[in-house]
C-alpha cells in the first residue's frame, strides 16, 4: 500500500514527464483500479504490452525523484513550514 501511495505522489509530480500512453495506462490502473486485463482490452493491446508500460513509468518515476527530489524536497518544507505563522504559512503551501 506505501508503494501505491508512494508512486502515486510521485506521478502527481512527474506525470506529465510520461508519454500519453504511460499517463493513461498508470492512472487506469493506479486511480481508476483497473486491471491489466481491462486496460489490454479497451486499449486493444495485450496485457504484456500494459505491463511492460506500467512497469517502466514506475521506473521512470522513480527514476525521475531519485535525480530531482521534488517530492522528497516538499516533505522536507512541509515538516519545516508547520511551525510557522499560518498566514505564512498559507502562502508557502500555495507556491508548493
């Protein structure tokens, strides 16, 4: 479940790095809970096809944080900013 939300969050931030098809194949199975099989069947592919594309976008963004951090950087903030004047604290959460 970790690695779930885990890859999840990270595609909130590099998703848009993914091809087209990497985008629809990782939110059909991460947030709409479908199945290798019903994506292989709307998509006319075979189920391999998805799971070599699901597996590789979860490479890549992984991948992608491992270089960049931009997730691991905003818990950092997030833990640093708790304590602060909520007014700015507010405008902080905002630019994140």
């Amino acid at each position: 479940m970790d690695k779930i939300i885990y890859l999840t969050n990270l595609f909130d931030y590099y998703g848009e790095l993914l091809t087209d098809k990497q985008q629809t194949y990782f939110k059909d199975y991460y947030f709409n809970n479908l199945t290798l099989s019903e994506i292989a069947e709307n998509e006319n592919v075979s189920r391999n096809a998805i799971h070599k594309q699901i597996k590789d976008s979860e490479n890549k963004l992984l991948n992608y944080e491992k270089v960049l951090k931009q997730y691991q950087n905003s818990l950092k903030i997030k833990e640093i900013i708790k304590d602060l004047n909520p007014e700015i604290k507010k405008q902080i959460e905002e630019l994140l």
